[in-house]
C-alpha cells in the first residue's frame, strides 16, 4: 500500500463522475424515503482510493479516520426517513449530510466518536480477532411530530420528563471488520445493518459483529419481586436470666413483594450481534442510562409496592421461630456461651438458656463427631472454632448462610464449593474473573452463590466487583465453615429436634416426654417458667397467635416497604453510571420463544420488560445488570416486638395486645391501648433497642448471657414531614421544599445543572400531562424524610464527662429543629398568615436565636447549667421577641412567605409580610393576645428541652449499674418521648395550633437532633429522601390529599408524575 502524502491527505478528492451507493433496508423506509445513500465526499484521496478500488481502508498514525473524513448523503434529493412505532423519522449529520462514517483501529476511539459526552460500558472486542478495526456510521434522527406509547427507537416507552419538542437523539452503526476487509464492503455491510433497534426481527438483519445504537429521552416501566427480610428486635426481662431477646437478628421473612418501578430519562439502547460468526443467532440487547442535563438521578421515578405475599401461609417460619428463640443464628450465638463452660460438671444452664448437662454433651458429640465423655476439650474446642468462624462473618451473610447449609444436596454442595473456592482466591485477576463469570451465570441471584453474594452486597451485587477483598474474606470462611461440617450438623440438629411444629403435633404425655429436653427448655426461657404437659395449651396458643399476627405484620410491611423500599431503589438508581448497562440480555433467536420475547421487548409492547425478568427461558440469559441484579435483591426492614417485663406480665398478655404499625419505614409491634400519651411510651419501648445494645456493649454483656446482640448495621432511626396542597404552584414547591433540598441533596446538582433546572423540567412535565398551565404543579402530595443509622440513638448511653455542657448542646439542637419544622407544619395551610395576629407569635418564636440563656441584651449559647432562659420573665420575653437578632432572623423568613402567598393568590396579605415589616410583625407577636401564644410556644419548648435534659442525667446515672441499665435506659426514653407528647398535646390544645396534630414526627424528629448533639464525634451523614407525588385530577382520582397527612399513599393510577430524590 502506497504512503498517502501530507498533501494528498488534506486536499479532498471531487467525486465528480463517482457514483458510489450503498442500499438501505427497503423494509424499514418511510413514505418518500431515498433508498440509498451516496458517498457524498472525501477529504482523503487514499481513502477514496480504497472504497472505489474496495482494498482495505489506510492506515493512520493515530488510528483514526474521523467522521468528518467520509460523508453519506441521500441519493435522489430526498431525505432518509424510517418508520419506528407509526411515527416517521428524517436523519441529518450535518448540513446537507444524511451520515458520517469513521474507521479506528481502537474499539473506544469508536465509541467516544459516538460523542454522548459520558463513556457507555460497551466492549466492542468480545470475541474478536487480531488486527481487528471498527466503522461507526453516526446521525442523528428527529420525529415528524409527537409520540406516545412506545418510543419510536423501541425497546422504551415515550413518556419524557421535561421533554419538549418532538422525539431526537443519536442514530448510530458499529461494525468490526477485520484489518483486510476491502472498504466498500465494510461500508456496504455498514449502511446494510443501519436501522432502529425496533425493525430488528432476526440476527440477519445486522451483519456479525455490529452493533445498532440509539439515544432516546424516554421511560422504562416494569414490575418486579424482591424478597423480604427482618432486621429483628426482640427484647424482654426474664426473671432468671436478667434481660434477654435478640437485637439485629436478620431472618427471612418467607415473602415476597411486589412492585412498580417506572423512571424517566435519557438512555442508549444497543443491539449488537457480537460474534463474527455468520451461523449465529444470538443478539445482546444492552441499555445504558446515560445522564440528562448533568442528572444522574432517576426523573418521574415511582416505587410503588403493590403487595407482600406470604410463602408459608399458616405455618412456622423463620419469624416465628426467632420469636420463641429457636431460630438457627439464635442457638448458634446461644452456643457460644459454652466458652466459658470449661467443666462439664459445671451448670451449663448458667450460660445458655434451656440446655442440660446431659443435653450439652450428647448435642456435642452429634455436631462434632468427638466424644466429649472421652475427649471434652476436644469436642468444646471444635464447636467453638466453628461458630468463631460463624459470628465473623456479617450479620447478614451468616445468616444466610445458615439457610443455604441444609438444602444442598451433593452436587450442589460441589458448586458451592468450587465457587467459593475460585471467589477466596489470592489471585486479584483470577478472583475478579471468577466473581464477573458468576455474576453472569443464569439464575445467580436465587443460586446459593449468589444468595450469600446478595447478603454481603449492601451496595448491589456489580459493587462488590470493587470489594474484592471483602469477598475473599467471606468466601474463605464461608469455605472452611462448610468443609468443617460443624454449623451444618448443628442447623440439621436445630432444623429437626428444635421445631416449634414437634409441639403443636402433642397431644398427649407422651407426645411430650419425646420432645428435645432443649427444645422444651428453650420454651421454657422464653415463658420464663418450668414448662409442663399442662402448660401445653397456652403455648400452643402463644404460637398460633404469633403466626396470626405475621398477616398483620405482611399488611404494614407494604406501607414500609414504600419508604424503605423506595430509598434504597432511588439510591441505586442514582448511583448506577453509563459504565453498567440497566438491562443487559442475551437472545438466542433460534428458539421461536427467545425470538418472539426479543420482538416484544425491542417494540416495548405491554409487560415485555415483566416477562423478561420474571419467566425464565433457557434461550434467554440475563448478564449483570442494574435491573436483573440490584434491584430485585432481599430488602430488610427493621421489626420491633414489644420490650416487657416477665416480673409483671406473662408473655402470652403481651403479645396477645400488640398491634403492628408502619413507623417511618419501620415496624413496630406494641400495645397501644389507652392514652396517646401511654401508647407512644410503649411504642418506643420496642422502637430503641439499639440503645440498650449500646448500654450492653459499654457495660459488658457478660451478665447478659441470654442477650444476643447480632449486629447494629441496617437498623435506622427515621422522621417523615408530610405535606400536601391543592393546586401547588411551582414557586411554592420551591420554597417548601429548597430548603431541604440544598441541606441533604446540594450534590445531586452540580454537574451542569441547576435545582432551578430540575423545578422548570417539573413544571414542564406536569403541564404537559395534566394541562395546568405553567407555574402550575397541580395537586401534590410531599414527604421530606430523613433516615439515620439506628445506633445514632446509641449516643444516650454514651458517659458524658460534662453532663451540663452535653445537656446544653443537645438543647440547641432540639430548638434548632422545632424551630424549623413546627413552621413548616403550621403553615401547610399558607392562608393562615392572613390572620398575623395568630401567626405573628408563631414567626417571632421562630425566630428567637437559639440560646441556652438571655439577660435581655444579649442571648448566649453557653455557660452555667440551664438548657434554656427564663421564658416566664415577661420583661425578658418581649426583649427576646424584639431583640435585632430576632428581627434579622425572622427578615431571612419573609421572602418565602411573600414568594408562597404570591402562589397562592392572596395578594392584598403580602404588604404586611414585607421586609419592613418585620418590627410590626414582632410587636404584634408581643400583644396581649399575641404574647399568650407565643408564651404557649416557649413553654412548649421548655418543656421537652428540660425533659431532655432529665432524661440525659438520669441515664448517666444508670451507666453505673450493669446490670439493669439497658432497661432503666429503655424506660426512661420511653418515659421521655411521652413527655414530648404530653407538651406537644398541650400546645396543640391551643386552637391556633390544632392543624399541628399533623406532625406526626417529632418525638422521632427530636430523638434524631438530640442523639446528633450528644455525639458530635460520630461522623453520621444522614440520609434524605424527597418524594413528591402530582397527581391525576379528581375526579376521577379517588385519592383524597387530607388523608395523606394521616399516613395513606395515592395508588399508582392515581400519580400522573412522580420523583424522588435521594441523599446518596
């Protein structure tokens, strides 16, 4: 091949006399469409050379020739026109140019030249041969009009949020040819493969090793399942063995739920026949999320759980094992207590609830296979060793694990094995190999392998591809466990001599003299008596009424899973890139079914993308993916029983009481019989086991034998501001929810965007739908939560050298929160401020510094012991009232207001909300009338940052006594957040402030603020979550927006648009 000179390569070629076409797919042309593309002209005369003389394209110092090199026209005078989904598109690459072609020898020189300004996780090479190079022929495609249903490109739906204009985006072919292949051919199989990812029906249709790609702004919908799991909470005072339960025991929870996801946004849709293989009939469908506008998070996204369903209906399952304490993790970490059982002559019943002697050795010898009659230590030692292995492996995973153990059959148990050989590997290249071919194995997610992956993946499955360190670790003590043999006997022992079932089948004396001396001891210890054939009957009731309370738990679990569910999907949304594809699937069009399900997909007809993911066909294999291997992993919520005292209740009154609630993405079992004030004591009775865990863990857990403390992590602590309106404008969204916003989320709008951007695409969308007109949001529901981990509460239990100094910053926490968000409730109803009288009080308490003292000149944040200034002082009320630094604060204030009443029509009140006003505003708040309500807030404040402090020295107190501290902690925060009820119903008492009965949170709000105070040392970023929810107009929507504020979600059909925006 001759050298092209410097001056040959830069003086274009005329093609005057060159008629040089490439045909186009006459099956996929629209009305009017040229036929063929032209070459329209080169800027390289050796590369003319080689696509007239069809030799292989020249080769280039860089690799590269670029797309402005080799231009395709429309043959004829007409434009190229495709028909996709009844729609008809026109292509265009520059002016007058239908096509650019380029050649690279690198496959990522190709795919940046697609230039999509982020990089998409293609690997062009997958099979290819040396000396390989790749053609792009690059367009762009813009819709004739507006599109609905399916995307015109296929494979997505049509819906765009913020989407104006007809449907357009990037049109592109990929096509790897081998270094030889003659020019024109490779341009010829090129433009012969260009089409839409919808009008391929065969592997045929492309040429091997292409590649068809197109950009879309558009939808994807699917319904999905997910398993679920508790993060279990069970704790009780036991006569004998002092307090007693489990906290943070993960159990499966035997159901399933499910749900909708739907999400906006702009994507790649790939459809690539990677071999070169001409008999191959497999096609990749991929399909990348790429970022809109500089947003990685998830536009008009929807969560919502349509149902849990139970898998053992009416039968024994891990909950209501881990509630009598014979759950499997809850005897292996019972076990462990055998350490300091070094005697056989000793009482092991000391150090393990409901275990003889006689029982201890015999259960010994089965799980070990040592006798310890002969050879104790021996025997003690090995079952040490194996639950050692055991508790060091996550909470999570070790319970899995548990449950994988006794379902293996042989060959099973080889896989296993061998997968967890290749996973512990010290070899960082063979072991990332080994986990990326296991990611990709059909079915990994239900697998063995993959269930205890999913256990360890608390950042999704493709994460751990980072984690390899972590995975080695657990893969080879996962290994050495099962090689071990030990925890399986065990879980076969627990499995078969343990089961709550042997006791209901009793029927007579007998029957009972065959039970388990173990299990009947276990029984024992949790009724906190010596069991006998007579007691029979109430544990059988006992346990029938814990099986039926699981249906009460299942129907509370949706309103959870909503919450919870819902961030965590958000959350990995928002994180995926364009470097993982969202749905990455593997067809074998050769089997008719593969075929038929591709054609559904690729033309987004109804429940395409369900069937895929939910009906498993051998034909059809589904490679690690956003989609197929993050989202439909095990979910875990948090549950609670009821904290009570044997010494004044029998278990069966307690549990026969109980009733489950949602509580902020948790749930909780208590009795909330009686006052309001009664039934938040109890509720938090069950709700803060994590600060016992922090007492034990401080005060040792060693004269807590029966006390198990499996893990802290996954618990949370969470609040929930719920807001509604009618009508919404925009600029009042934005002032009520900014804020938030920019506290937890200012992240989310940094790469070229801006929050204005993101409401302005808002307000687009939902005047494209419901036809509102603009700066109309339309009928909205909100919910501003914040979530922290569940041992933040952990900080009441930590000594406090400076118990006044700890009591005084937690104070101003507690004010600065009230002082936020009882506002933010009070004016739901912005119209209230038409009447300043009643709101002035309210403005100017607001607006009050935040201080521990006040002299009347000067307020301070520290010093002597009080946690707030003397508010009963009149004198020093009005000072505080119209101090400058109130008047500041209060000016910061106004402009939202003015912004939210301008929204709300009510024109002739906003002069008395303008900046010079402040002073009239605060001199109205210190009335006669006015004083009486603002003297109400005060005292409301007062009242909870004094039963805080009380609380804190009480507690303190408490550290000193082992033993019964975590109780007499339990107990006096319970006691605290009935204080926080008692004033809080006292100041909603006041008709001014009745609406406030809406603010549901804040005993959990403060609790938060107050626990962040007492330990600034720990580095705790929350996390956030906004979920706004426009919905359809009613009617026909049946939802009602007061009912939101009382906990009850809009079904699917009743949201026109939703978002969510998560802290991540």
């Amino acid at each position: 091949m001759r050298e092209v000179s410097k001056e040959d390569s830069t003086s274009g070629v005329a093609l005057a006399g060159l008629e040089k076409k490439f045909s186009l797919d006459p099956a996929i042309l629209g009305p009017n469409s040229a036929a063929t593309l032209e070459l329209g002209g080169a800027a390289d005369a050796d590369v003319v050379s080689a696509i007239v003389g069809n030799q292989p394209f020249p080769a280039r110092a860089n690799g590269i020739i670029d797309l402005t090199h080799i231009s395709l026209t429309a043959s004829g005078g007409r434009p190229v026109a495709f028909q996709g989904g009844g729609v008809t598109l026109g292509f265009s690459f520059s002016a007058g140019v239908t096509a650019g072609a380029g050649v690279f020898d690198q496959a990522q020189d190709a795919i940046a030249a697609l230039g999509l300004g982020e990089t998409p996780g293609l690997d062009l090479t997958i099979g290819a041969a040396p000396n390989s190079r790749y053609a792009l022929l690059r367009t762009g495609y813009q819709a004739s009009g507006s599109v609905s249903g399916s995307h015109p490109i296929g494979t997505v739906g049509s819906f765009t949020f913020g989407a104006t204009g007809a449907a357009s985006g990037l049109s592109a072919v990929l096509h790897r040819f081998p270094n030889t292949a003659g020019a024109d051919t490779v341009l010829l199989d090129t433009v012969r493969s260009w089409k839409l990812p919808r009008h391929i029906r065969a592997a045929d249709a492309i040429e091997p090793a292409t590649w068809i790609v197109a950009e879309a702004n558009g939808s994807l919908a699917v319904n999905l399942g997910a398993s679920l799991g508790y993060n279990f909470n069970f704790v009780r005072q036991a006569k004998a063995l002092g307090l007693s339960g489990d906290i943070g025991l993960k159990i499966d929870a035997a159901a399933t739920a499910t749900f909708g996801f739907e999400v906006s946004g702009r994507y790649l849709v790939v459809v690539g026949r990677e071999s070169d293989a001409a008999a191959s009939q497999k096609l990749r469908l991929r399909l990348f999320k790429l970022s809109r506008n500089g947003m990685q998070f998830g536009l008009n996204l929807k969560v919502v759980v349509t149902g849990v369903d139970t898998l053992t209906p009416n039968s024994v399952d891990d909950f209501v094992k881990a509630v009598f304490g014979v759950h499997g993790a809850q005897i292996v970490n019972a076990l462990g207590q055998i350490e300091k059982w070094t005697d056989p002559k000793q009482s092991v019943g000391q150090l393990v609830a409901g275990l003889t002697n006689d029982r201890a050795l015999a259960l010994l010898k089965t799980v070990t296979g040592v006798d310890p009659q002969t050879a104790f230590d021996a025997a003690w030692g090995k079952l040490l060793e194996a639950i050692k292995l055991y508790r060091g492996l996550p909470a999570k995973v070790s319970s899995e694990l548990l449950g994988i153990l006794n379902k293996l059959d042989a060959p099973a148990t080889a896989t296993f094995q061998d997968a967890l050989t290749r996973l512990g590997s010290s070899d960082a290249a063979a072991q990332k190999e080994a986990l990326s071919g296991i990611l990709n194995t059909a079915g990994i997610t239900t697998s063995p392998i993959g269930t205890l992956l999913g256990a360890l993946a608390d950042k999704g499955l493709l994460n751990l591809l980072d984690r390899l360190p972590d995975v080695r670790q657990v893969a080879n003590t996962a290994l050495s466990i099962l090689n071990g043999g030990v925890i399986a006997k065990l879980q076969d022992l627990i499995d078969n001599q343990l089961d709550l079932n042997q006791v209901i089948r009793v029927v007579q004396q007998t029957d009972f003299n065959k039970l388990d001396s173990f299990l009947v001891g276990r029984l024992s210890a949790f009724f906190d008596k010596t069991l006998g054939f007579a007691d029979l009957n109430d544990v059988k009731n006992t346990i029938h009424m814990v099986v039926g309370k699981r249906q009460e738990i299942y129907d509370k679990a949706r309103t959870a899973l909503n919450s919870r569910y819902g961030l965590d999907i958000a959350a990995k949304w928002q994180r995926s890139s364009s470097s993982t594809a969202v749905v990455d699937v593997e067809f074998d069009l050769s089997d008719a079914s593969a075929q038929q399900l591709f054609q559904d997909v690729v033309e987004a007809t109804d429940s395409a993308l369900d069937r895929l993911f939910t009906n498993r066909l051998p034909s059809v294999h589904l490679n690690a993916a956003v989609i197929s291997h993050e989202l439909t992993r095990k979910t875990t919520l948090d549950l609670s029983l009821p904290h009570f005292d044997f010494r004044s209740q029998s278990v069966t009154d307690a549990l026969a009481n109980v009733t489950a609630e949602d509580d902020q993405g948790r749930l909780l079992l208590y009795d909330a019989r009686g006052s309001n004030t009664v039934s938040v004591r109890n509720k938090f009775r069950s709700g803060v086991t994590m600060t016992i865990a922090a007492v034990v863990s401080r005060t040792g857990a060693g004269a807590l034998p029966d006390l198990r403390i499996h893990s802290t992590d996954g618990t949370t602590w969470s609040y929930q501001l719920l807001f509604s309106k009618a009508n919404l404008k925009r600029k009042e969204l934005d002032a009520i929810t900014r804020p938030f916003i920019l506290q937890y989320m200012s992240g989310q709008f940094t790469q070229g965007t801006t929050l204005s951007a993101w409401y302005d695409q808002l307000d687009s969308t939902s005047e494209g739908i419901l036809k509102n007109g603009p700066e109309v949001i339309g009928d909205t529901c909100a919910a501003l939560e914040v979530t922290l981990p569940g041992d933040t509460l952990g900080a009441w239990a930590l000594p406090v050298t400076n118990v006044s100094s700890a009591a005084q910053n937690m104070s101003l926490a507690i004010q600065r929160a009230l002082k936020n968000y009882v506002p933010w409730f009070y004016l739901n109803d912005i119209g209230k401020l038409k009447n300043l009288a009643s709101s002035a009080p309210l403005l100017a308490w607001a607006s009050i510094p935040d201080a521990v003292g006040f002299d009347g000149s000067n307020f301070s944040a520290s010093g002597g012991h009080d946690v707030f200034w003397d508010h009963v002082d009149v004198t020093l009320r009005k000072a505080a009232a119209l101090h400058p630094g109130t008047a500041a604060n209060l000016r910061t204030r106004l402009p939202g207001l003015r912004v939210r009443l301008e929204e709300a029509v009510l024109d002739s009140t906003v002069q008395f909300y303008r900046d010079d006003q402040a002073r009239n505003i605060l001199v109205s708040a210190t009335s006669q009338f006015g004083d009486t309500l603002l003297e109400s807030l005060l005292r409301f404040e007062s009242q909870i940052l004094e039963k805080a402090a009380s609380a804190l020295k009480d507690i303190q107190a408490f550290l000193a006594v082992a033993g019964t501290s975590p109780t007499q902690a339990v107990h006096r925060l319970a006691d605290f957040a009935a204080d926080i009820t008692t004033a809080f119903n006292k100041l909603t008492g006041n008709n001014v402030f009745a609406d406030l009965v809406s603010f549901r949170a804040v005993a959990q709000m403060v609790f938060a603020e107050a626990s962040r105070a007492l330990n600034s040392s720990l580095a705790v970023q929350p996390r956030a979550m906004l979920t706004l929810d426009i919905l359809n107009p009613a009617p026909p929507r049946q939802f009602q927006l007061a009912s939101f504020l009382n906990g009850a979600l809009p079904a699917s059909d009743d949201i026109a648009v939703a978002q969510r925006l998560v802290s991540v």
